[in-house]
C-alpha cells in the first residue's frame, strides 16, 4: 500500500526567506497543506509542541 501526498502549488504569501537563505512555510501554507508534519515548524496553526511531543486540540 502506497501513499500519495498531493503537490501544492505555492503562491504568493506561502513562504518566506529566512536571512541564512531557508525557505519558512507560513500558516497559510500549512492549512493549505491540511495536517501537522509534527516537525516544530515555526508558524505551525495546528499548536505542535515538539518538545512535549502534543499537539493542541
């Protein structure tokens, strides 16, 4: 069994540059996307803390 995660397109607003040249997703971009990678992203909408490993309800 295979899973297939769709492509989102990126648009305008999606990301940013950080000064060290990173690409920073956006909230918008995450609920885009629909789920928490649980990675610690820093503008994470779905309240992933990695350092309890839970996620707000």
């Amino acid at each position: 069994m295979s899973f297939f995660r769709k492509k989102i397109e990126l648009e305008e607003g999606d990301y940013y540059l950080t000064p060290e040249g990173y690409r920073c997703f956006t909230e918008q971009y995450h609920l885009k996307r629909g789920y928490c990678c649980q990675s610690g992203c820093r503008h994470c909408p779905y309240g992933f803390n990695q350092k309890t490993n839970q996620q707000k309800k």
